[in-house]
C-alpha cells in the first residue's frame, strides 16, 4: 500500500525536528562546561575557580600577559657538589611547559661552575642562569634574585626530579592558590601536653584514629610559591636566619611559618589559612643515589629530625606562638579534590 507523498513528508519532519531539540540541547550543556585545563586529565580546577572566592590576594603582583596570554615561571635549584645530577635536571626541566628560566644557586664556593660545558650544546630552549655564592648556606636559595621576574617560583632540591606533567599540574593548582605554598612533600607538627612541639611525617591515614591524616607544611624542596615569598623571608626576624644558619636546616620549615602569619595578617575572615596546599605527585624520584660524589643529603644526619623539632619550638618561641595551622586537603590530577582520608577504618 502507497502512502501519498503529503504523509511521506510529515514522517519525516517528525523525525528531524527530535533530532535537531537534541543538537541544541546539547550546544547548549557544552556550551555551560568550564575550560579545560592543560593537564590532560580530569578538569578539577574548573571546579576548584568557580567555588573559591574571586578576591584580590595579597601576595599576587600585577598580572603580566606573556605570549600565550599568560606568566610562566622560574625554577630555583640550590645545588652542592652534585654537578653530575645537577646537568640531568637541567636537560629534563627544558621540557616543561611556561617555564621561563632557570636559576641555580651555586653552594660549590670556589668551584668552577659548569656554565661553559651547558653553553657549548646549545641551543637550549630554557635560559640557565648561575648565581655563585660566597658561603655554603642553606637559606642562600631564598633570596630575591633580580633575576626571578615572574610571580611564579618552582623551587627544587638538587637531588629531586618531578615529572613534567606533575610539575605542570601543580602550577595549574598554584594559580588557584597564589598566595599559599602548593607542592609535593607534606609535614606537619605535633603537640604534646606540655606544649613542647614535635616535627611528624604526614600519612594518609592517621595511625590513631584510622581516618584521614593532616599537615601543616608544604616543604619548599619541591613546591610552588610566590616570589614576593622571598622577599617576606629576607625581612624575618634575624633570629630566625640566625637559627637556619646555626643548624644548616629548617629554612623551609621558617618559610612555613612566615607564610603562615602572612596570610593570618591578610585574610578575610576569622579563620585562619593554611601555609600550604598539598598536591600528591604521580612521579617524584629521589636521584642521591646516582652522584658521582657520593655526597649526601643533610637529611641522612642523624641528628636531622630532632633539629627539625627543636627549630619548631625555637621559632614558637621567636615569634610568640604557633602560626601553623591544619588541612587535610589533597588534590590529585586523577580526580576531584579529596581528603586525605583513602584507607577506610579497619
């Protein structure tokens, strides 16, 4: 039977305009996602800007558009005789995306850089920039570098390697967090009854309540902050670089506390930030073991934590309390930010 060609036409019109409700429905819901960050993964941040209060912070500085209409930033790496290890970061941080420069900190006194061996293979896509120093000091890589001209600061030990794609992750993060520290290591202190402090490690479970663990330091030997940072350290009491350069440790740890009362001085509100944001890395490889030197890291002394537990207590002492806050906040490049709350209770 032969429909006449009036019905052939309204069946197909029945189906066409479904299918073009559908189209723009679906123009309409893409059209709402946020932007997609340049991680490859997941896009957490969008979640991260829409939810965080838009303010102006105090520690950003003026933003500055560069050719991809946005700043970069500078890696700091503080090295003592590792130049072996040191000339294979160097090959592999030339590969990080927005990474502007790279500023080394040269603790070798008197030794012969390796600035002409780096400048006789190029061309480099990363300018390297050598800062000899006069005295082997640990905090000598917290000074304001004139050179360091982005908001923007990686700082790194010479000993660590962090995978490209962690690294740029993590500055995603930063941008979200521009006034705190973000990176890769997690410590925290603990109080005891008496008042007397104590230098811990961070878990993601706590090993008494079986829950999630929390810190209150971001170690600055493989983490984000802004530059202004360094300056901040500079003006800090000189009892603190006094106690950093009597113990050759604990700069990081001094960092954390004036970032902490920094931030209690300009933040909103009643309750207090912390210094830090914890990112948890995919790839971060501790590469002492490959030094020809055989030299090793300050942290193999055996009096390394309990320095680090008596700068805690010293530098409560300086500056009246304790400025250190918690979080349990984690952010990882497969997934929503989360807790560190991953192993459920026994």
């Amino acid at each position: 039977m032969r429909f006449p060609r009036c019905f052939t036409g309204l069946r197909r019109a029945s189906l066409v305009w479904p299918i073009l409700l559908l189209l723009l429905v679906g123009a309409a819901l893409t059209a709402l996602l946020p932007p997609a960050e340049d991680h490859g993964g997941i896009d957490v941040l969008g979640v991260l800007s829409r939810t965080r209060p838009q303010r102006d912070s105090p520690a950003r500085g003026p933003r500055r558009d560069g050719a991809e209409g946005e700043q970069g930033f500078t890696i700091v790496i503080q090295t003592y005789n590792r130049t072996d290890i040191l000339l294979k970061l160097l090959n592999h941080y030339q590969a990080v995306p927005r990474l502007q420069r790279i500023v080394i900190v040269w603790n070798n006194v008197g030794a012969q850089t390796p600035l002409k061996l780096w400048k006789s293979l190029q061309p480099h896509p990363v300018p390297v920039i050598f800062k000899e120093q006069t005295s082997n000091l640990m905090r000598n890589r917290l000074q304001p570098f004139p050179e360091i001209d982005t908001d923007a600061v990686l700082m790194l030990d010479d000993d660590t390697l962090v995978s490209v794609p962690d690294i740029s992750f993590a500055f995603s993060v930063w941008k979200q967090f521009s006034d705190q520290i973000v990176g890769f290591v997690p410590r925290k202190h603990v109080s005891t009854p008496r008042g007397v402090y104590s230098y811990g490690s961070f878990e993601l479970q706590d090993p008494v309540t079986s829950g999630g663990d929390k810190y209150s330091m971001v170690l600055i030997g493989a983490a984000f902050f802004h530059r202004r940072y360094l300056q901040l350290f500079r003006d800090q009491p000189r009892a603190v670089h006094a106690l950093v350069d009597e113990t050759q440790n604990c700069d990081d740890i001094a960092v954390n506390f004036a970032v902490a009362l920094y931030l209690r001085e300009h933040s909103v509100g009643s309750v207090a930030k912390p210094s830090g944001v914890f990112v948890k890395p995919v790839d971060l490889r501790n590469l002492e073991k490959d030094a020809s030197s055989g030299y090793q890291g300050m942290w193999h002394r055996p009096e390394h934590l309990l320095q680090r537990s008596y700068c805690l207590n010293r530098l409560t002492q300086i500056y009246g309390f304790m400025p250190l806050c918690f979080s349990n906040l984690m952010v990882s490049q497969f997934g929503f930010p989360s807790y560190a709350n991953h192993k459920g209770r026994a």
